[in-house]
C-alpha cells in the first residue's frame, strides 16, 4: 500500500527516546511589560513573489520559527559552552559542566541556545541534554537541503539553576544513522549564558531531583511544594509517533492499537495514581508523509519539546518521610508490549527554610471513570470516530513554618477526533481536538488562590495521492493554545498556529519530484503589559513574510 509504504520511509526517522508553555506555577509573577520582539533568526528579508521559484530547488532558507526569543536582563552576562558536538551514531556526547566566574551563583535568568548546522540527506532525529542527571533540553532535527541548513533554538532554562551551581556531569545526544544514503551529520553547540541578578524566588525551585535508574526519588524532608515535568514525546519510527492516526484492531489500517487512538499520560506515586495529562500531538519534520511542509517552519514544539507539568503537592507529607518512593510514568493506549514513548521525569521542589520536617497528608484522591470510545464506520472511505475522557481531583494540606497550607489539583482531559481513509490509504485525514484544563488552588495564609489553566490542541489535515500522477499532497492545520488565569485575572494567553499545503512526487528521483509548498505560523502571546504577534510565511522554501507587531 503506498501509504504504508510512505509512512515506513519517512517515519522510519528513528526518532530516540525519551504541553502550553509550561504553565506557570501559581505564585508566578505577571510577565513584565515587553513590545514584540522578532528574534535574531529573522535576518533575512523575506523575498519578493519575482524571486520565488516555480518548485522547491535543491536549498531553502533556514528553518525559523515565530515563536519569541527568551527575553534578555540587561547587565552584567556570563556565557559557558555545555556541548558541543557531531552526531554521527547513538554515541551519546559526554562531557563535564563548570559554573560560570564573574556572575556570581545567583541568577536571574539563564538562557540556553543549540545552534545547529546539517547538510546533505538525512531523517529528522530527536535529542535530549542533561546535566547532573537532569533533563534540561529536548528538542528534534530539521531535515537539511543538500547544500546545507543552519538553526538555532533558544530556551529559558532559569528553573535549573540550582542543578548549575554546581560542577555537573553532562550527557547529550541526538541519535543519527549516516551511511552511503543518510550523510547528514548534525553538528550542534550548545551555550549557556547567566544573567547576574537577583532570582525570582517564586518562580524557580530550590532543587531539581532526576529519578534514579530504579526510578525512585528521596525528597527533601522540608519540600512544601513538589511539581514533577515529563518530557514525554511518542516517537521511534513506529506507529506510537503517529499514535493520533491509531486504529482498533478489527479495522483495516497500517497502524494498529486495541483502544484506538486515545492517549493519556499519567503519573503514578508508589502506584497510586497522582496526575494525568493529554500528551502534545507532536508532529516531526519528516510528519505527515510530507518534508516539504516543515522543510523551513516546523511544527509547534517540534524544537523546543515542552514538559508536562504535575502539581503533586497533595502527595508532600508522603513524600517528605526521607525514604525514596517510586514514580512511574505510563501512557494509555499503547498496546501491550509496544514500546515508542519515552517519559523522563524530573521532580522540582520547593523547601520551607525554617523548618527542618514538613509533615502533611493527603485527602482526597477522586478518580473518575476513564471514557474511550472509538467506533469504526466501514465504506469506500472508512470512518473511525473516537472519543475521550477522564478526570482526577486530588488534595492534601503540608503543615509549614507559615502554617497549614492546602493544595488542590483539579485536572480534566477530553478528545475527539474523526479519522477518514480510503483502501489503500491513498486518502487519509484526520480532524482532532485534545483538551486539557486544570486547576490548582492553594488556601494558606490569608484568602485562596486559584490558578486555571486550559490547554488545547487541534489537528487537521488530509493527504491524498494521485492514481494517475503519484503526486502526494498534505493539507495541514496544526494549533497549540492555552490561557492561564489566577484568580480571575487574565495571566496569559497563547495561541500558536501552523498551516501548510505542499504537494510531491512519488517514486522518482529526488530532482524529479516537482515540489511546491506553501506555509506559515503565527504566533501570539498575551498578557499583562506583554504582547507579541508574529507571522511567518514560505513558498516553495522561500521566506516571502516575516510581519512582527500587536
């Protein structure tokens, strides 16, 4: 079937293992006020329709994304190289992290930049770096030109900066396959710069603790807040990367699983359930049987891969006893024995100063009845309906230096998708929703605070092929929205938008596939005294539009 046949080459991108802007913690300080800012990347002018060729050629502009760059204090800076390196295999780079001199060891921002640089042929690939055992970066590859592409990817890893006080060891790797085909070698340095100042208490933990291999951890005794981030990302080359396009068994398609295509990440406290959450429906540079779609803009995340956050506050007096506990990471709807998610975790705590033990208990801990229904329509052109629910509301007090504080975590998780297809696979669309809403409120001195967070992610898109021309064309829209809210007050609001539509042909050599393409992003970001709207748009790999402004 060529449609398997597509999904097995362009997939086969050995993605290696391992959600909304993390949403800010509810004491989080409203975003300063900030003009639009259009990132370095965006040097080029963008062309004039004289200049845009009738086809994709064998270069395009570098990749570039909307997104905004990570927002620079001013004074005094201190910049440090964490890794730098050339992956050619699964031989991950191992090296050695000094703190900074001149900068002191207290921060207020740290910024982490990878700036890459690939030619040739090569797949997309997935990366992780991590210092002292910590996972700090996540990010993919975009697929190069023959003549060779550069990027770079910026991230505000501020949160980290206990781990980085320190001399760490550090790993980082992004898993590549170069022969006599693939002979695109990624060369990436990544940098750290430090800001000297005064941190945001609020906002950035006391620790930073990686599970252990046995995947335990020991929190410290006095832990009055605990927030565990998974980077969980379906990957591997195999179905789990397109875990969205999932079908039950008894219906005739190329990727298969038993409840069909609902996914739920959980986390679990020495096997008690503690949070849920709706993965991010990532979609790679080589997604959708289409490189020419992301060849210049990728996808929401595709870069910069964003952890799931779980309050487990409500779990603090368990945790706090000084003995190690076991969390577990597991994703619903993965068949039985299948591998192709990867989930590291990494639990950030904050410590109550004045008080050596923090004791606490949990008191509630409602689970409600998981809904996953997915109803296959047989026909000419076959239909698979799905829907999804589940919610959890957990509660627990910790008895602090300040007195008794109550936290509860209110999640709430839905999705509904249709998926269409044709024997074959030569049609195949699918238009999906995934919500994920979640509130945290915390009632301590004085009144309650409640922060609200609603996350949604959508998906629409059809590719077709030809039977007379072998042409494969995607159509694709792809969002990434959320809207934080503390006590009834907008904080912030993001939406995140891709659209794109490029068509090739199959089955012949790579100077004869005829490619066009055209696509954009528009990224917002609102809030108190902040706005930033900016605009990206290519043909046929040109960049034609490059507009920054609220």
């Amino acid at each position: 079937m060529k449609r398997r046949l597509i999904m097995s080459m362009l997939a086969g991108a050995t993605l290696l293992a391992s959600t909304l802007l993390g949403a800010a913690p509810a004491q989080a300080a409203e975003a300063p006020a900030q003009a639009a800012e259009v990132p370095a990347q965006a040097a080029d002018a963008p062309a004039r329709s004289a200049d845009v060729p009738a086809e994709f050629g064998s270069d395009w502009h570098d990749p570039i994304t909307a997104a905004p760059p990570v927002a620079k204090p001013s004074g005094r800076s201190c910049q440090v190289t964490l890794a730098e390196a050339q992956f050619r295999d699964f031989t991950p780079y191992k090296g050695s992290y000094t703190p900074p001199a001149g900068c002191g060891d207290r921060w207020s921002k740290v910024a982490l930049r990878m700036d890459g640089k690939v030619k040739g042929r090569q797949y997309d690939r997935l990366g992780y770096l991590r210092v002292g055992g910590v996972e700090i970066f996540r990010t993919s590859t975009p697929e190069p030109s023959p003549d060779g592409i550069e990027w770079s990817v910026e991230k505000d890893v501020t949160r980290y900066s206990d781990t980085l006080r320190s001399a760490q060891d550090v790993e980082m790797l992004i898993g590549n396959v170069v022969d006599d085909t693939y002979t695109g070698v990624i060369d990436v340095k990544v940098t750290l710069t430090f800001y000297a100042g005064r941190p945001d208490a609020a906002n950035a933990p006391d620790r930073v603790l990686p599970l252990t291999p046995d995947g335990t951890v020991t929190t410290p005794r006095n832990s009055e807040r605990i927030v565990a981030e998974v980077y969980a990302t379906g990957s591997g080359g195999g179905c789990e990367e397109y875990w969205y396009l999932t079908v039950p068994d008894a219906a005739p398609y190329s990727c298969k699983a038993a409840g069909g295509p609902y996914r739920e990440v959980q986390i679990k406290v020495d096997g008690q359930l503690a949070g849920i959450a709706a993965p991010f429906p990532h979609v790679w540079t080589g997604g959708w049987s289409n490189p020419f779609l992301w060849y210049v803009i990728p996808g929401p995340r595709a870069f910069d891969v964003k952890p799931i956050e779980y309050d487990l506050t409500p779990f603090a007096g368990l945790l706090n006893d000084g003995e190690p506990h076991h969390v577990q990471v597991d994703v619903v709807g993965v068949p039985e024995g299948q591998s192709g998610w990867s989930a590291p975790v990494n639990v950030a705590v904050w410590q109550d100063a004045k008080r050596a033990h923090v004791t606490g208990r949990l008191t509630t801990h409602t689970v409600g009845d998981l809904t996953n229904s997915s109803v296959h329509t047989p026909g000419s052109e076959h239909r698979l309906d799905t829907e999804g629910a589940h919610r959890l509301t957990v509660a627990g007090y910790v008895d602090t230096s300040h007195g008794r504080v109550t936290t509860t975590v209110r999640r709430s998780l839905t999705n509904t998708s249709t998926h269409r297809w044709t024997e074959g696979e030569n049609l195949d669309g699918l238009d999906a929703t995934w919500t994920d809403a979640e509130s945290v409120t915390v009632d301590g001195r004085g009144p309650a605070h409640t922060m609200r967070t609603q996350r949604t992610y959508t998906m629409n898109g059809t590719t077709t092929i030809g039977t007379d021309d072998d042409r494969l064309r995607t159509v694709l829209t792809l969002g990434d929205r959320a809207s934080v809210v503390a006590d009834g007050r907008l904080r912030q609001r993001l939406d995140d938008t891709y659209t794109g539509d490029a068509t090739w042909t199959l089955n012949v050599p790579r100077d004869q596939r005829h490619a066009v393409g055209t696509t954009s992003e528009r990224y917002r970001l609102v809030g108190p005294g902040r706005c930033y709207d900016r605009s990206l748009t290519t043909v046929q790999g040109v960049l034609t539009e490059d507009r920054a402004g609220c």
